[in-house]
C-alpha cells in the first residue's frame, strides 16, 4: 500500500466517522445555535474583561504577599 492510498484510506474513515454528525444528538444544538447580538457581544465582552481584571487582581494580591509577608517575621 502506497502513501496515497494510505492517506485515501484515512480520509475515507474520518468522513465515515463524522457523516451523521448533524444528523444525530447534536443536530439540535447546531440548529438552536446562532450569531448573538451586538448587545449580547459587549456584554459579553465586559463580564469577560471584568474576570479577567479580577483574577489578575487576584494573582498580583498573592504575588505581593508570598513576596512580602515572610520578611516580616
């Protein structure tokens, strides 16, 4: 068996994996999925940034005290 029989073979088994994908128990998740709103986005976008500032708050707040609080005792 040769390379491109080889690649043939293994792109015949992936199409054979994923051709009732949308047929089965996701086809209702694809059908219900769409593009949100402009709204949608930006609020998602700040409770995104809003995370993301208070773990990076978090983190800089223990940084600081393993840095710290050890040469005060």
């Amino acid at each position: 068996m040769d390379i491109v029989e080889k690649a043939w073979d293994l792109q015949h088994r992936i199409e054979n994996r994923y051709r009732s994908f949308g047929k089965g128990q996701y086809s209702r998740i694809l059908k219900m999925a769409r593009k949100p709103g402009r709204e949608e986005y930006v609020k998602i976008m700040e409770i995104s940034g809003a995370g993301l500032l208070f773990i990076g708050f978090l983190g800089f707040t223990i940084y600081l005290l393993f840095k710290y609080v050890p040469t005060l005792f």
